[in-house]
C-alpha cells in the first residue's frame, strides 16, 4: 500500500515522462531537495519517500571542517527564513567516508555543493569530489573570497570564471552546476562566466542577503549582521531571473526560490526551468516535494503534456 497516497487523476496509455537530463545526470524528475535544507538526507527517513525524489544536494561541503557561526542561525521573518549557518559541515573528507555510502543508499541522484573561501580550497574540495561517487558538483560561489577582501566570488564575472575554470579542471570527471547569487550586479554577465569557463548547468537562485533587528534588544539579530533570505517572498524575483537568464545562457538552468507547492515548480518550468530545488518549505512540510512531483504529473496529464521540456512557454505559449 502506498505510505503516500496522493490524488492523482487516473493514468492512461500516454502516461507522462517526468524524467530530466541534466548535463547527462538523468533525473528519475525534476524536483530536487536543495542544499542546507534536507541534511544528507538520512535525517528526513520515515517523513517522506525519499526514493521518489529526482535528486538531493548536500548541505554545503567545504574542504575541512567547518563549526558554523555562533549566536543565532535561524529567525523566520513575514513569508521567509533568514538563515545564517555558516557552512556547519564535517568537511569534505569526512563526508565521503561517513555521510555518502548511506546517502547513496537512498536512490535518488547526489549532488555534492561544494563551497570554499579561495581558488586552492575549491580546486582541493573539488579533487576528491571528482574521485567519489557522488553524480554532480553544485558549486556555490557565493562564499566570501578571503584572498579578495571577503567579497563574495559569484558577485563579479572575472572572479567568478577564475573560480569555475578551476573546478572544471580538478573535477573533470563530474557534470558541474554553479549556484548563482542574486545579489550580483550583473547576473547575466557572471552566468556567461561561468558557461565560458565550463560550467554544464546553472542553479538559481541562492539566498538574498537580508536583516532582521530586535527591537527589545535593540540589536540586529544576527552576529554577522547579515543574513540570506529564503521563501514565498523571494519567488517572484527568482523567477524573473530565471526566466532572463533562460534567454542568456545555452546551458540547462535549475530554479530554486520559495517554491511550496507543485503550482510554484510549475511556474519555474513553464518559465524555461530544467528543474527545480526545493529548500525552506521542506522544514514546515517534510511530504511537500512529493506533493510536488504528483501535482506536476496531474498538470502534465491534464494539459496534455508528455515531457517536461515541453512545459517551456518559449515552446509552447499559452493562449
């Protein structure tokens, strides 16, 4: 018997095909639980299937171990999340030997994010993630570059193609995605960097940075000040992004913002999305990314849809 028993129009001959091919990864669909927010995916058994997922993308990973950040590291806000973890991992090491083999066990496809605060710890990190089991890289380059003042690496298209065109070499084995910050000023110019130095595919967005003060305390809630804004109140935006960038770049694109619902993904893949990432509503509802998949497979069957790529309003414009 089904543990999770979603309302599904009944299925016919002309089934839909929700499988995805991401740089050659091939993706059982396209819903992807997405980085900082499903652990190693061990942590979220007996909560949902997780076998029924297309794919899990690791917490961040970064070459040694990492303790996070003191004080505060989570604190909602009016439809969101600021979060300000720091990159609380094991270190890449450590993960491959303890946190893989039973996150491979899972089924769904592994995508290790890869994080670093200088060209060498990216170009180490990426060395033993090229020799592991792992499916992707998903590099995030909105880490600080401590070598450059703290300034994050996806906020500038030179920075940003010297750090891709780095991985690309010491991982050469592995499809790359690079996770883009929203807060560059010209997005579109550093997504072109990073195709131009060898990324496969892009994800979108990652978190905005944002604030919160207390005002009983009369100090910002966060030790660093600043923090990145996930949920609903992001969406809207992220969607534009991904739509332009859609337009900007040859290479597969994965959405990711405040999706909560299978409607939300749809509007990502409707707006030329390969996939998507979902983050921050998995903690309020751990079954939502299984609503989503069965959601977007009832929309496909009704509308007549027989593939996911076929979702893309640039093929196929409402009326």
């Amino acid at each position: 018997m089904n543990k999770f028993p979603y309302s599904k129009i009944s299925a016919g001959l002309n089934d839909p095909d929700l499988r995805v091919s991401i740089a050659g990864l091939r993706l059982k669909n396209p819903v992807i639980a997405a980085s900082g927010t499903f652990g190693y995916g061990k942590e979220y058994r007996g909560l949902l299937d997780i076998a029924a997922l297309g794919g899990i993308c690791t917490k961040g990973l970064t070459l040694n171990p990492r303790p996070g950040n003191e004080g505060t590291r989570l604190h909602e806000t009016p439809s969101g999340l600021l979060n300000s973890i720091g990159l609380e991992n094991p270190g890449i090491k450590v993960f491959i030997e303890k946190e893989l083999p039973a996150l491979r066990e899972l089924g769904p496809a592994v995508i290790a994010n890869l994080s670093g605060s200088s060209i060498e710890e990216y170009a180490q990190g990426a060395a033993l993630l090229n020799s592991s089991s792992i499916d992707m890289i998903e590099l995030n380059i909105s880490c600080p570059n401590v070598k450059a003042g703290g300034m994050a690496f996806g906020l500038d298209p030179d920075t940003a193609y010297s750090v891709v065109r780095q991985v690309r070499r010491s991982a050469e084995d592995k499809p790359l995605m690079v996770k883009l910050s929203p807060n560059a000023p010209d997005l579109p110019g550093v997504a072109k960097s990073c195709v131009a130095a060898g990324a496969d595919a892009l994800s979108l967005v990652n978190t905005f940075k944002a604030m919160a003060i207390d005002v009983k305390k009369r100090k910002p809630v966060f030790e660093n000040i600043s923090a990145g804004l996930s949920g609903p109140a992001i969406r809207p935006i992220a969607l534009r992004m991904v739509w332009e960038l859609k337009e900007a770049v040859p290479v597969p694109i994965i959405g990711i913002g405040g999706i909560a619902s299978a409607e939300d993904a749809l509007e990502f893949l409707l707006a030329g999305a390969a996939a998507v990432q979902v983050g921050s509503a998995t903690f309020a509802h751990p079954p939502v990314m299984n609503e989503i998949v069965a959601g977007i497979e009832d929309y496909m069957r009704q509308y007549g849809f027989l593939e996911i790529g076929e979702l893309d309003l640039r093929k196929n414009p409402g009326t």
